[in-house]
C-alpha cells in the first residue's frame, strides 16, 4: 500500500508541476501589465490639458501646465527599475511603477514629443508608446 502511495505522490507531483509553470507565467503577465497601466495611466492624466512637454534628457521629461509665467512644472523620470514623478513646486515625488526596463523621451519636432515605457516582469515585456504634440 505504501509503495502505491509514493506512485501516486509522485504522478500527481509531475501533474501539478505543468500547471504551476503556466500559473507563473499567467502571474508574470498580470504584474508586467499592471505596472505600465500605473505608468501610462499617471501619464495619460498629467499630458490631457498641457501647454508644453520637453525631454530634459533621454529618459527624463518635464511637463508645463498652466499659463505661461505661472504654470506648475511636472517631472517623470526612470530610477532603477522605478518610474517617478515629481511635482517641482512642492518636491514631493512618488514612485509610480516598478519593472520598469524602458522610459525614453524624444523630442520629435518643438512641439511634439514621443515618450516609451516598457515594463519587464521575468520573460514577459509590456511596451507603451505614446504621442503628446501641443494643441
């Protein structure tokens, strides 16, 4: 009877192993799509209604609102694995997703600019690119 036990323990133990590598990858891509909806969703609310978008350097960027003279200053920039963001008035930043493997900033023309996020959990990688020009 013992020796039909370890049979069976040992079947169900290659059974679940097949189940548990899909269950990893499932959790990989949920946490890799998760995070860069936390980055392009932070984004896509600070670029609705602004007057001017620049890269300060190839993965930082700032963000002008307001009127000119008195606008608020926004930054995102790429630290690690970590996205930020920073209200410039005030200094507070907030970290606002992790895996980050990609944030680039292009200026295309003066008045456009094309910004890449990418997040990489394990062997899954989520890209987002996303156009701002001036209205």
């Amino acid at each position: 009877m013992a020796t039909l036990m370890t049979l069976v323990t040992a079947i169900s133990a290659q059974f679940w192993r097949y189940f548990s590598v899909q269950l990893t990858d499932v959790s990989q891509r949920s946490t890799a799509a998760q995070e860069l909806q936390f980055a392009v969703e932070s984004l896509r609310a600070d670029l609705g209604m602004v007057r001017q978008v620049t890269a300060v350097t190839q993965t930082r960027m700032r963000i002008y609102t307001g009127p000119a003279g008195n606008e608020e200053e926004i930054d995102y920039w790429l630290e690690g694995k970590r996205l930020f963001r920073q209200d410039v008035a005030t200094g507070q930043s907030v970290p606002l997703a992790g895996n980050v493997s990609e944030f680039q900033v292009q200026n295309i023309t003066p008045t456009s600019v094309r910004i890449v996020t990418a997040v990489t959990r394990g062997s899954v990688v989520r890209r987002a690119t996303m156009i701002w020009s001036a209205p």
